[in-house]
C-alpha cells in the first residue's frame, strides 16, 4: 500500500540517562539519523529544560525527526516522519536505539496519506519521483 509518508512513533526505555541529558549529543545523533534515512536536512532546534531534558526537531525536506527526553527515567519519545520513498526511517530508529542505549523499545508505524484514501492511483509518481 502506498502512501506520502511513514511516521514512526517510537518509546525508547532504559537509555544512557547522561545522554539523554545531553542537549549537544541529541542533536548531533537526531541530525545524524536524519542523514542515515536518506533525507536532507533543512533545519534543527533544540532546547533543554532545567534541571533536566531535551526537546528537539530536524526539520528535513521530507518532513521531521523529533525527540523529548526524560533523563530522570531514561526515557525518549520520538517521531520519525518521512516522507516519499527514498527515505527509510527505520535506518534512523535503529541508530537512535543504538547510540541512546536503549534497552528496550516499542515502536509503531503509520502510514500517512495512504493513496487509495485520498483517491491517489497506486502508480503514480511520488512529487519527489515526478520532479527528477
């Protein structure tokens, strides 16, 4: 089934609290897993909240990379959207899951704009096909 975008909804547990806390290591690895989907990176904010957390979005061509940390419980909630198909966020998930340490997840995927819902012919070129 085809769609415009794949959002990821993502909980990591039982991460390296230090990192989490982090605001520099955050945002370098949520820019870097932007770049391990495929996408091109526009824009990033982050900010961190005292006395502890992160807050952050990469914004990409193809949408967004977010993240909120709770370091006290080694927790983080984050979104990978994607869209088009040249990019994976799966390939995004898996390093974040790897270099946040986390020792166990639960992940969901939507698909967003699915085509037949909004009345898009499964052949169709995606924007991004159709533009090169």
């Amino acid at each position: 089934m085809r769609s415009l975008g794949r959002h990821l909804v993502a909980e990591f547990y039982d991460c390296d609290s230090r990192m989490l806390d982090d605001i520099e290591s955050v945002e370098r690895h949520m820019i870097e897993a932007a770049y391990k989907t495929g996408a091109t990176v526009v824009n990033s904010s982050f900010h961190r909240f005292l006395p502890y957390g992160v807050s952050g979005v990469v914004i990409i061509s193809e949408s967004h990379l977010a993240v909120h940390t709770w370091p006290e419980y080694g927790y983080a909630a984050i979104d990978l959207f994607t869209c088009g198909d040249q990019v994976d966020p799966w390939k995004a998930f898996d390093y974040l899951r790897e270099v946040f340490s986390a020792g166990r997840t639960k992940v969901v995927e939507h698909l967003r704009g699915v085509y037949s819902e909004i009345g898009i012919p499964e052949n169709a070129p995606h924007k991004a096909e159709a533009a090169v």
